[in-house]
C-alpha cells in the first residue's frame, strides 16, 4: 500500500483508503485490503491518514472512517465505509 501523498489517485484505478491509525476497525480494513492488493495489481492501494490529510478528507465528504473511496482516471465511482471486510471490498471492485 502506498501512503498518500505519494500516492497518486488521479490516473487509472485506486482504491483510497482513509483511515485513523488509532480506530481498530481501519486497521481490520487495512489488513483485507493488503491482501486483496495482492490480487488485483492492476488497482493502486493507497492510504490516507486523516489525522494529516484531514482537508482531503472533507473535500470528499468523508464522514466516517474506515472510508474506501474506488477512482477511474480521478473520478470517483465508489464509496464504501464502516467496518469493512474482504468480501466486501472484492464485491466493490467487481461491481466496478
């Protein structure tokens, strides 16, 4: 997984996962998602961590964390968040 800012979201297919290092459940999602990375190469996994990036985090109205945002070429066409497993995100990517 890369960590935003170096991560870049904008160009091709990115799942964005923010996240708070301290809130159990971002660490649950963060451990499906490098799991899932493994799978789908093709897709950029990035991090954010709002306690830093907190401005991108309302500039996509993210209310609640974990929040998985998925992007094509920077526009978003998904958003899932709560408590999130690996079915549910692999059924987020194949809807996508």
């Amino acid at each position: 997984m890369i960590e935003y800012p170096a991560g870049d979201y904008l160009n091709g297919k990115s799942i964005v996962l923010f996240y708070a290092s301290y809130h159990s459940n971002c660490n649950i999602t963060l451990d499906a998602l490098k799991r899932l990375e493994k799978k789908y190469y093709n897709i950029k996994f990035i991090m954010v961590n709002t306690t830093k990036y907190y401005k991108l985090k309302e500039k996509h109205n993210v209310k609640a964390l974990p929040a998985l945002l998925y992007f094509k070429n920077g526009e978003l066409v998904d958003f899932i968040g709560g408590s999130l497993n690996y079915k549910m995100i692999e059924d987020m990517i194949l809807r996508n």
